[in-house]
C-alpha cells in the first residue's frame, strides 16, 4: 500500500471522527478537501 493511500485513509478518518462528534470545526472539513487532492494528484500521476 502506498504512503499516499495511508495518509488518505488517515484523514478520511480523523475527518469521520470530527464529523461525529464535532470536534475541530471548520479543521475537519480541511482535513478532508487535503485528503480529496492527494487522491486526486495520485490518480493523475
């Protein structure tokens, strides 16, 4: 598995888990549009 994989994964949940208990505010919805353009730069390259 790759390291970007794993870094998505990691946000996707640490933005799951702020999403549910509303912890971080606007944090997690940063967390998730960085995991969103990591995705996206690994699937172009």
């Amino acid at each position: 598995m790759d390291l970007l994989y794993i870094i998505v994964i990691v946000l996707v949940i640490l933005w799951l888990g702020g999403f549910s208990t509303k912890i971080g505010g606007n944090f997690v919805h940063i967390l998730l549009v960085i995991a969103a353009i990591i995705l996206l730069f690994r699937l172009l390259t």
